[in-house]
C-alpha cells in the first residue's frame, strides 16, 4: 500500500445501540441522534423528518468549522463541537464511523 492509511474500526449495530443507550440515559439529555458516516440518521429519539433536518443543519455547521480550523492547522481535526444557548445544549462528537447528536438541558450553578 503506497499510503500509509490507519484502518478505521468498524462500527457494528450492537456499537451504536450501546452508544445510544448510554448517552440517553444521562441526565438532562433530552434527544439523541446517531449518524452514519455519510451523515444520515441511523438511530434517533427525534421522529426521522425531524432527525434528518437537525442532522443536516448540525452537519453544515460541522463542515464549516472543520474548513475554518483547516486554514489554522491542516493536520488538527475535530474532538466536539458545544453549541449553548441559555436553556439548551447541543454537542456534536464524531468518531470514524459515526457521530453522536445531543441536545440537553443546559442548567448550570451560576445562573441567577
């Protein structure tokens, strides 16, 4: 092999189950959405039209940043992504194969 590629772990169905599993039952998380590698919803606790437009909106904001932080550094790459607005949330985590959208509950000990 002329490139030195590292092999992305696979993915299976029990993988995204038990991701799923975990990251809903955390307190405050209201929805979960799973996405495959091509960006497309595979698990939700949102219905699927409304997963598919959350997924897209989050997906844009995603390629953006990761364009933006390429012209800082080539060779970085995106760990997670926090979007907060005074009462919600929202984390975006990608792995190789997929990436995880939480919306949560944003409650901290400083508000008045």
């Amino acid at each position: 092999m002329f490139l030195d590629t590292p092999k992305k772990p696979i993915r299976t169905l029990r993988y995204v189950e038990k991701a799923f599993e975990e990251v809903k039952l955390r307190k405050n998380v209201r929805d979960v959405v799973i996405l495959n590698d091509t960006g497309h919803p595979v698990k939700s606790t949102m219905d699927q039209d409304e997963a598919v437009q959350f997924a897209g909106l989050f997906q844009a904001i995603r390629g953006r940043l990761e364009r933006g932080m390429s012209k800082i550094d080539p060779t970085d790459e995106l760990l997670m992504l926090r979007v907060r607005t005074k009462t919600n949330e929202v984390l975006l985590v990608p792995d190789s194969k997929i990436t995880i959208l939480v919306v949560q509950n944003a409650h901290d000990n400083f508000e008045k």
